[in-house]
C-alpha cells in the first residue's frame, strides 16, 4: 500500500498562545487511536516552533545556517503524519478528519503528497 506524507501547516503568528486546548488534544488522541488500530497511522508528531528551529541553506555550492524564528515565512509546518493508505482519496479523508477536530479559531493547511517508494 502506498504511503503519504500529510504536512501540517500553520501559521505561527496565528495560532493560539496557549496551544491546543485540552478537549483538542483528546479528541487528537482518539482520533490517532483509531487511526493506528485501523494500520493507517505509520508515525505522528508536531514540531517545535521555528524560533528553536535551524535553517541549512545550499547554493551555488556554499552553505548558509540560520537559526530561526524565521519571521519572513507565513505557513510553517506545526507536525506532520506519515499514512498508509490504499490510495490518495483515502489519505485525504484521514485527513480531512484530523483538520476537523480542530476548533473553529484554528486555521490549518494539510498538503498531502505521496511517498516516492524506491
């Protein structure tokens, strides 16, 4: 079965200071127990935010690093999760899934795309 790379995007300046509120992280918890009970749920997780994060930048044959917050992106990636799916239409309905336990106030973006399998 082919695997998808689900990239949750935020936008930091957005989101709510104090983070997901506890009826959001339960229903999150559910939603990924049923997920890895139904063999779809390959792995899950969120990220840190970019002012902890280290960008390494290659061109031209040099090599940059910054560290963030990098405050001239929009949408970062928050988290991503890693599906196994029978096809695309069904890696997007996990999906849509995980963005609607979400409470009105947030504003997520998902790009899904499939893993190149060698």
């Amino acid at each position: 079965m082919p695997r998808f790379l689900s990239l949750i995007r935020i936008d930091e300046n957005n989101a709510p200071a104090e983070g997901p509120s506890p009826e959001l992280m339960q229903r999150m918890g559910e939603l990924i127990e049923e997920m890895t009970k139904a063999g779809v749920l390959l792995d899950t997780a969120g990220l840190t935010p970019t002012a902890q994060g280290t960008r390494v930048h290659y061109e031209g044959g040099r090599l940059s690093v910054t560290d963030g917050p990098f405050t001239e992106t929009k949408e970062v990636i928050g988290g991503y999760a890693l599906v196994q799916a029978k096809d695309k239409a069904e890696a997007i309905e996990w999906t849509k899934r995980f963005l609607k336990v979400h409470e009105p106030h947030w504003t997520v973006t998902c790009e899904v795309r499939q893993v190149e399998e060698a």
